[in-house]
C-alpha cells in the first residue's frame, strides 16, 4: 500500500498514505471576480529550458488499482495522487529531481526577514481548463477549502503550524499575502502539492456542504476544472481513466510551443505486477513504475525487450515499508477479537521482539534482488541531510527476541507455540494490499520470521481500498504491511504522521491528545523543529524524533526499496524521479520521437 506521507503529500508522506494543520484565518480585500469575467489576452506563460519535443501522441500508464476520487482535497491515496499530478498545480512547487522549489502558477515571491510573511505574485492570464480565468481569489478560496474542518483534507494537516491560522490575504488581482504565526522553516516549500481550486466550479458546494462530494470517479468532465497539463476526459470502471491535452496550460518549451506534447494520457487498470510487465512488454504501456526489481531484473536480462526499453535504478527513495500493529481506541467499534490482541501490540517489548525476529537483509535480497535498503526507522538514505545515522541497527537475532518476550511473561508449550503470560496461545493476522506483489512477499517472510519465534501468523490479502478502509475507518484488522512516502526531503513533510493529531498518525488515529508521554515529547520536537530556521538545531531535533521511534517503535520499519523505473526508448524528456510523482514528474514535457527507438536519457 503506498499512501503516501506522506503519508499522503501531496508532500503527504504522502502518501504515500502521503504533515501538521495549519489553520487558515481567510480575508478577502477587494473587488469581487464577477468584474474580471473577460479573458485578457495576456499570458505569462513559463517557459522550461528542457530540449524542444513534438507534439501529439497518447502515452499509457498503468495504474494497480482505481483511484478513490479525482477530488485533490480529499485525496490520501497514491493512486489518486498519481492521476490528479497531472491535472492539478500548485503555487510553488518543489522539483522532483533537484528537490529545490521553482516557480509555478507563482511567478516570484518575496519572503519577510523574520520569516513570518510570504507574499507572492501570480503569472497573470492563467486560466483553468475549462477556459475560466485563474487569480488570486482562487487562492484565497483553495486555502479556505482545505482549511475547512467538515472536510477533513489530509492537507490539512500538512498546513499547520502549532496549530495557529495563517492568515492568507489578496492583495490585488495577482498578488496574495501569507502571514505566518511564527518562522517557518521549510519556508515557501509548504505550498507544494496544495492543488488550486476552481472558485467558480467548487464555491457553491463548499457552501451547502457538499464539496467532499464533488468531482467522484464518475463526475462528467464538464464539472472538473484544473491547472495541470492534462484535463478529464472520461472513465471506465475497471478498465481506464483518459486525459486529455489542456489547451490552457499554463507552459511552453524554448521555441514558444505551448506545452504538454501529449495529446492524451491514459491510466489503465492493472491489478498485478505481472500482469503489468506483460502490458508493458507488449506495448500496450509505455513506462513502468513502480516496478519491482524481479520486473527490473526480467526487462533487463530479456532479449526481446531491452533494445526498445530504457531502464534506470535511481537508488534508495523515500518510501519506507513498515510492519503496523493496530494501536487505535476500538472500544466504540465492537471488535473484541482486536481488543484482546491490543494487549500484547500495545507492549512495547512486544513490539521489540517481533522487531529482532524480522530478517530486514533476507526481505533485501528475496523481494528487492538487493535493490533496497532495510530500515529500523523510517528515514531512509535518500534523505542524507536528516537521517540519524547515530542510531543502532542490529541484525536478526531469534535469541534476543526469546529473552524480551521471556523477560515479558511469555513462555513456549512443547510444540514451541508462543504463549502469553495468561496461556494464551499469541496467533493474529496480516493484511496487505493484494495489488503490491513486493508488500505481499514481505508479509510472508515477516509471517515466517514471526513462525520461527512460536507466533501463529497469518497474512489476509486485501483489495486495496478495502484494506485502506479497515486501516483508516473501521479498524477491523490485527495487523497490516503498508508504505507511507515522504512528498519531500524536508522532515515538515512528515507532520501528518508524527503529531499525534495527524491525519495519517497511524498507529492512534483520531486521538485528542497525545496517548502517551513520548507521542506527546514527538509533538513537541516536530513543532520545534518547523519553526526553528537553523539547519543543525532542527537536524538535532529531528534526530531525536527518530530516536524516540526507535525505543517506542511505534510502527516496526523495515525496508525501502529503490526507484526502478523503466520506458519506451522512443520517449523523450523523460523525467522519473525519487519521490512522488516517479515516473509522471515532468510529463508534461514528454514526448515520443517522430522517427524510430532513440538511445535512453
């Protein structure tokens, strides 16, 4: 399951599933829309410095599974978040290869001395996909959205900082204001991946409540309206969604031609990795990501395809996949079966056994091919300005693991079946999204890893959406594999997992306060650390966040596997990158060669 993050950024870690709330108080100064309803003819249009491409053609990704909604407010999911990156922009945006941020539907901005005051200025004449004009009261009205707290915005979470309102001002018709309750230090990066929002599509909802309803999988394109590159054009249950070229992007490449290339892009349905590398290798997709290494070592040993295909392993990613033993408050939910196992998962020195039984090298080497690295917190070596690397990281040890659990009041019968301190034999499930081949063979060894230590353990594949549902809603389920990744290097990414308010705060959903002592020390340093500018003070901070993770495993981390991405050689300005999204980050520069297969970029 990948939510991303972050998640579920946007930078969810996201998601990801996917980083705190910010509130926004809104004022809007000024004239209303109604008296800039005509079209101006002017456009300040950006203009990208990759090489110059040809227009046309219909690139075809698959996806392995439906998105849950073409709603960007709402989206939490990797999936989701993967279509709505190319029909929706943001004010700033954070580049997914330099990992630096640039400009967007903002063409400069200006921050403060003391940090506290972002004012940015608009490319005037943008307009919408629908033709609508795009301004500063769009602005003012997105922030409004996502601030809303009948809508539950997961990024909502990702805007708050220690929970005090920013207030967002419009200035003038392309200019609008951000004031800051305290230094922000990831600074102008906190716009990245807020979706603008169509005022003129969406303001009558969010008035009589139901814009949380708004733009389902099987809205008519009519009623959808963005800035991305691309627009909704149709959807087929169970087959595909298509996008269509916007004619009103708001780009154009060095020779003046207005971008994207593309005329269409076409998200199949595509339940499996083998299936997908079957499509792929057949032609029927024209890039593959994410892709496994045992996918990543068959393209790159095939004969057939390697002289069509261009292959490229960018290293480790900010995606971590981690074991989550459900931690949430069910007393409300009738689960009494959950509530009994809560008993030994709300242990921490459960937790630390079941963490020493699992062979993180053996998880490297069978499901990656040795292309990831194991974990034993979630940041990752792609992130090489946070990560701790102070802290231990020990190998298996089934010995270690016995004496915990001993030392806790478990024992073994004759057969070596694990019993806890009442006799209970200790048996629970998995779930796991059957639409990830790698999360599914991690569950299996980590069912085996747990079999060597007495544990009765078994793994329940889920569809994807189910399994979000029993994570997020319902809570029916013992245990689960999933992913969450960073939408950025920065640790505010990551604000919607650790406060304890956040939205993908998984392991106690929902809580009021902090549960416990060190959830409540983690508030703290995450709320520190955003407003403190210093990058050694907040690394300092950060490094104890993930100290804290480590001695509390509040989710047992595991691995995180490489970026393996692979393409049609006959596509240009190719652009797959570390975090979300891979393979789609600048696909609205990419194109396809008039003429034959060309050598890989």
């Amino acid at each position: 399951m990948g939510v991303s993050a972050r998640t579920v950024s946007p930078r969810h870690v996201c998601a990801t599933l996917g980083v705190c709330a910010i509130s926004f108080a809104i004022f809007q100064i000024s004239a209303p829309r109604s008296s800039q309803a005509a079209l101006t003819s002017h456009e300040e249009l950006l203009q990208t410095d990759s090489p110059v491409g040809h227009p046309g053609g219909r690139l075809v990704f698959a996806l392995r599974s439906e998105p849950k909604t073409l709603n960007p407010v709402l989206a939490a999911d990797t999936i989701s978040r993967d279509v709505l990156s190319s029909m929706h922009a943001d004010l700033i945006h954070i580049n997914r290869v330099s990992l630096k941020t640039e400009p967007a539907l903002a063409k400069s901005w200006k921050v403060s001395a003391d940090g506290k005051i972002i004012t940015i200025k608009l490319r005037e004449g943008l307009r919408f996909s629908d033709g609508q004009p795009f301004d500063a009261d769009d602005v003012v009205f997105s922030f409004r959205v996502y601030q809303d707290e009948k809508i539950h915005s997961p990024q909502r979470d990702l805007l708050t900082i220690n929970g005090k309102p920013i207030a967002v001002e419009r200035v003038d018709t392309y200019t609008v204001r951000f004031t800051l309750p305290d230094t922000y230090a990831a600074g102008e990066r906190i716009f990245d991946s807020v979706a603008m929002l169509p005022r003129h599509k969406l303001e009558k909802s969010l008035a009589d409540g139901t814009l949380a309803k708004q733009w389902a999988l099987n809205a008519a394109p009519s009623d959808i309206a963005g800035l991305g590159p691309f627009r909704f054009r149709s959807y087929v249950p169970g087959q595909q969604i298509a996008l269509e070229r916007n004619p009103f992007y708001w780009k154009q490449d060095k020779s003046g031609v207005r971008l994207p290339y593309l005329s269409e892009l076409d998200f199949l349905f595509v339940a499996n990795e083998d299936a997908q590398l079957l499509r792929f290798e057949s032609g029927d997709t024209d890039v593959l990501s994410p892709m496994s290494a045992s996918s990543y070592a068959i393209l790159k040993n095939s004969a057939n395809s390697s002289p069509n295909v261009c292959l490229n392993d960018l290293g480790a990613s900010l995606e971590f996949n981690f074991l989550d033993f459900n931690l949430n408050d069910v007393s409300s939910k009738n689960l009494p079966d959950v509530q009994r196992k809560q008993t030994w998962f709300g242990d921490v020195r459960f937790r630390k056994a079941v963490s020493s039984a699992i062979d993180r090298d053996a998880l490297v080497r069978l499901v990656y091919g040795g292309r990831a690295t194991p974990l034993w917190e979630h940041v990752t070596p792609a992130d090489k300005a946070w990560i701790n690397t102070s802290l231990p990281r020990p190998a298996r040890s089934l010995d270690q693991a016995r004496k915990i659990l001993k030392d806790a009041g478990y024992s073994w019968d004759g057969d070596g079946n694990l019993k806890d301190p009442k006799g209970t034999p200790v048996s629970f499930t998995i779930a796991v999204s059957v639409s990830s081949q790698p999360r599914s063979k991690i569950a299996t060894l980590v069912q085996q890893d747990l079999g060597d230590l007495g544990m009765n353990v078994q793994v329940v594949p889920l569809e994807f959406r189910a399994l979000l549902d029993r994570v997020f809603n319902t809570f029916d389920y013992d245990a689960a594999v999933l992913a969450l990744t960073s939408g950025d290097a920065d640790p505010t990414s990551e604000m919607n997992i650790w406060l304890s308010s956040g939205a993908t705060h998984v392991w106690h959903l929902n809580e009021a306060s902090p549960a416990t002592p060190w959830e409540a020390e983690i508030d703290r340093l995450m709320n520190q650390q955003m407003t403190t500018v210093a990058y050694k003070k907040r690394k300092a901070l950060y490094d104890r966040v993930q100290e804290i993770e480590q001695q509390n495993l509040p989710f047992i981390s595991l691995v995180s596997p490489n970026v393996l991405f692979a393409a049609k050689k006959n596509l240009g300005n190719v652009q797959p990158a570390i975090i979300e999204p891979y393979a789609l980050a600048g696909v609205d520069q990419t194109y396809f060669y008039e003429k034959g297969a060309n050598s890989c970029q």
